[in-house]
C-alpha cells in the first residue's frame, strides 16, 4: 500500500458532512502534519475552551486557568490522572477548513461568482467555469452517501451541464439525482499539495466533458428549410470555436500535470446527435460554408485547435 499524505487523510473527513476540530492527539494518531496543512490554511488554529482530553486516560476534563507571574498558565484537572500544567500543543485546537481547496479549484477551473455554502458543512457553490464551451455551476460536497442527501438533493439543479466534486473517500455513486457519474469528481484525484501550495489539476474533468456529446443541445430550430440551415451553420460555427477552446485548455492542463491527453474526433454525426437533426442538415451546412469546413477541419486538428485556443483563449 502507498503510502498516504497529510492531505489525503484530511480529505478524508469529507466523508461526513459536519465541523471537525482536532487536537494534538488526533493529529499524532494519524500521521497528520500540522504546520504542512495549517501553512495552506486547511487546518485552523484556536485556543482550546473548557475542556480538553486528558493526556493519560483519554477522557475530556475541565480546564483551568490560574494566574502566575509569568502570565496565565492553564492545566488538566482529572479526577483519575490528577492535576497537570498543558502543554503548547494542548492548549490549541485544529479546525478543517476545505476553503483554501475550493479556491484552489476556482482558480484552475476560472470560476467567477464567490464560493456560497448552501447546506452547513456539506454543500457549497463555486461559482461558474466555462468549461467544454459551456457555463457551468460547479459545486462541492461533503458527505455522500450519508443522510445528509437528502438536505443536499434539492439544491443541485437539473440539467447537464453542472459539475460535483466531492469530498472523503466513498465511492462515486452511479447516479446522484441528476447527476450521472461522468459528472462527478473526486477531490482526492484532482488535488494535492505540493511545495506548500495546494495544486488542483483540472485535466481530468476538461477531457471528460470537452466531448461534444456531453454539451446540451440547442433549442428547437426556426422552420423553413433554407432559414433552418443557415440557422444551423451559425450555431455549429459557435460551438466549434467553443469546442476547440475546451480542448485547447484541456490540452494545457494535461502538459502542466505530464498527463496523457486523448484528442477527440469530431464528425458530422457528432454533430448531427448534437443538435438533433439528419445528418444530411450538418452536411450541407458544412458544404454551403466555407468559414464552417474550414472550422470543422481545424477542430479535428491538434495543432489547428492549439493555434485557434492560443489565439481566442478566454
């Protein structure tokens, strides 16, 4: 078994949707690196209350304080282990705070908005990312598969292009409302920290939805047949370029993180399943524009797409 990080064990907490505070014990039990976490601000300290876990027998006990010359000196007073002066590292606790990861994700996927809790200590809304050539809502989640779903569920909308990353280590469900699987992603596989920095490598979820398939299709088509195809070769124009713009980020990311990076094949029945329509429409908007079969052309070449996304990059 490899061997496990800080960072992944603290994950881990997501599993369950409420606050953790921990104290020096729970970190020397884990494996925790407490300055590693609290230098990226995963880990927040405070000063202990009115209580705090004895250091012999594990049970919680009273805190007090007694004024010294020195300053206030605070002890342990057990009623089995007896009375004892705390240590530093006693007198603190360590709160979780997932914020400076949820910023880490903002900034790779370029969200705009602000990060919103909707549900205590379990959901949270990111903002939005243009993604694949899309705008889509990105939210983050604690403790899936729990009972908390039931106070999480209704604050996903439908539709299918919003994205879930979650928390802890369950598994990914199958399905999760209107969520299906290839929309959900897992913290653990996307982030990490590195040279005290927390490092969000979107690459995974830009190639996992830049595929056409995945974007909705467009509303219904104004009747007429030659106003239909016209019509149809504007769209397909707008969503070639947004296409090549998802690839091209997709593509960058996957360099950044030396990660192999599939470019997708785009044909005229991909578009055709798109939108909705014959695959003898697509045709024949390719054949009547130019602009169109050069941009169909260019979206099937890696280096055409590099130079496109370069150019236009959002």
């Amino acid at each position: 078994m490899c061997n496990r990080t800080s960072f992944d064990i603290l994950l881990d907490f997501g599993s369950v949707a409420e606050e953790f505070l921990l104290d020096c014990y729970d970190l020397s039990s884990l494996h925790m690196n407490s300055d590693e976490l609290t230098a990226v601000g995963l880990l927040r300290k405070q000063p202990i209350g009115k209580k705090v876990r004895c250091r012999d027998c594990d049970s919680t006990i009273p805190v007090v304080a007694r004024e010294r010359k020195t300053g206030i000196i605070l002890y342990g007073d057990c009623s089995e282990c007896g009375f004892y002066e705390l240590e530093p590292e006693e007198q603190v606790l360590w709160r979780i705070d997932y914020t400076p990861l949820f910023e880490a994700a903002r900034k790779s996927l370029a969200c705009t908005g602000e990060i919103t809790e909707l549900v205590p200590f379990a959901l949270w809304s990111l903002g939005r990312a243009p993604l694949a050539g899309q705008s889509r809502e990105i939210f983050a989640c604690a403790g899936i598969n729990t009972d908390r779903n039931a106070e999480i569920m209704p604050h996903l909308p439908d539709g299918k292009t919003p994205i879930l990353l979650i928390l802890g280590n369950a598994p990914i469900p199958e399905k999760l409302g209107s969520f299906s699987s290839d929309r959900v992603f897992n913290f653990s596989h996307l982030a990490r920290v590195e040279s005290g920095e927390i490092v969000f490598d979107s690459s995974h979820i830009l190639s996992q939805i830049a595929t056409l398939p995945a974007l909705e299709p467009p509303p219904e088509k104004a009747p007429g047949k030659n106003s239909k195809i016209g019509d149809l070769a504007i769209k397909l124009k707008q969503t070639l370029r947004e296409h090549m713009k998802g690839v091209y980020s997709a593509i960058l990311q996957a360099e950044r993180s030396n990660t192999d990076y599939v470019f997708p094949e785009l044909r005229q029945s991909d578009l055709a399943k798109m939108y909705n329509v014959p695959r003898v429409y697509i045709k024949r908007a390719v054949d009547s524009d130019l602009e169109l079969r050069t941009l169909l052309e260019s979206a099937n070449n890696r280096d055409s797409t590099m130079a496109y996304g370069a150019k236009a990059r959002f």
